[in-house]
C-alpha cells in the first residue's frame, strides 16, 4: 500500500509541476512584447503624396487618410476612430466599405499586408471638424468585452435612441482607454516599405515598429479642421 501510495503521490507531483510548467508558459508567452509593422498615412486633397499621419498632425475636409500593417505573428487586431462629437466607429475588422468588400477579418495573419480600408481606397475627412483619434489595439488572443461592446454600440444606433447610443460609445471607450499604451519607434534605415496603388498612381512608405504589450492601445491624435 505504501508502495502505492508513494506512486500516487509522486504522478501527482509530476501532474503538478507540469501545470505549473504550462501556466509559466503561457505567461511568459503572454508577458512578450507584441511587435507589428504599422503606418498611418494622410495625403491632403489634391495632393500627390502620402504623408505620416502623427501625433497633432493637421488634417482637412476631404483629406484622405490610410492605415497599413503587417503583424510579425497571429493577431487580434481592433482598430477604432473618435470624432469631435465623441462619435465612434469600427475600422477593424470591417467586411466591406463604401460598398466594396474588403473581408478584413481577425485574426491578422504574420506577414500579410493589410490596407485600411482597402489598398486602392482611402478613408476621407467629412465636414465634422474637431479632434479625432485613432485607437489601434492588438492581442494575442480574441477580446470579447470590445467585441460585445461595440456591439451594443451598433445595436443602439439601429435603434436610433440618442441616450442609449452615447452610454454605449462612453463604456466602449472607457474598456479602450483604460489599456496599457503601446509605443511606435521611428523609421530606421533598415526598415522596409510599404507599396501600393491608388487611382492609378504608386504609393510608397516606410515601416515603423508598433511595440506594447499583450492587448495594449496605441493612440493618435490629430486634428480635422
């Protein structure tokens, strides 16, 4: 029985220190930075160049304005904008844009290039002027609670209730405003670029490094005058 005994005890031992081995590698997975190659891009109406959308950057009615990434690894990206009235909306992930399906689904995959909206499209600056940001956040695992609250967002505009929509967008930007903030690093000499079309003419920019942790925001703030 002793004998028994102390193999019991012992598996359960080896069972345990496996556990412990497991969840140890989870965390440590978890506690790596998260690393994607990003760049905003703006380009004022009527202009032939795209330029780095950055912090306070200085924006106008029917200026265009892009966000490309390429995550060094699988991905749960979600980006979301604010406008001057505290309004908010869902780039990504988005099936379709002014009526052209684009499928930009989760999770990202490590090495594709993704454009948003579309490599051949652009987002364009209404008349609603004011600050506006962009909220771009990456897991490594799904979000549920940003998911299911942006949910409630969109059902409470179908339902066109003005009190309903403005708690929702408040408690969806509060779980946004309340992560860890990610870094983005300068260009460097090494970088690679990013290509692409638009109306017939080439486009090309340098990468940056997006670098935060485990389901972490980076914010950008410019203004739309």
């Amino acid at each position: 029985m002793k004998a028994n005994r102390l193999t019991v005890i012992i598996s359960g031992m080896i069972v345990a220190i496996s556990q412990l081995l497991v969840g140890y590698n989870v965390f440590a997975a978890s506690a790596q930075p998260l690393s994607i190659d990003i760049k905003y891009v703006y380009r004022h109406k009527g202009g032939n160049q795209f330029e780095t959308l950055t912090e306070g950057s200085t924006l106008y009615s029917g200026d265009y304005y892009k966000i490309i990434f390429t995550p060094t690894e699988t991905t749960y990206v979600y980006i979301f904008q604010t406008d001057s009235s505290e309004n908010i909306f869902r780039l990504f992930p988005m099936k379709s844009f002014g009526g052209v399906t684009v499928n930009n689904f989760n999770p990202a995959q490590p090495g594709k290039t993704y454009y948003i909206p579309a490599k051949g499209q652009s987002f364009y600056l209404d008349q609603q002027i004011g600050e506006e940001a962009i909220y771009f956040i990456t897991s490594r695992q799904p979000e549920p609670r940003l998911e299911n609250q942006y949910q409630q967002v969109v059902t409470a505009q179908r339902k066109q209730d003005t009190v309903e929509v403005e708690i929702a967008q408040t408690t969806l930007q509060q779980e946004i405003q309340q992560r860890g903030p990610g870094g983005i690093e300068k260009d460097s000499a090494e970088a690679q670029s990013f290509n692409w079309q638009e109306k017939g003419q080439q486009f090309s920019t340098l990468r940056q490094r997006l670098e935060g942790c485990d389901g972490c925001v980076n914010v950008l703030k410019f203004w739309h005058r």
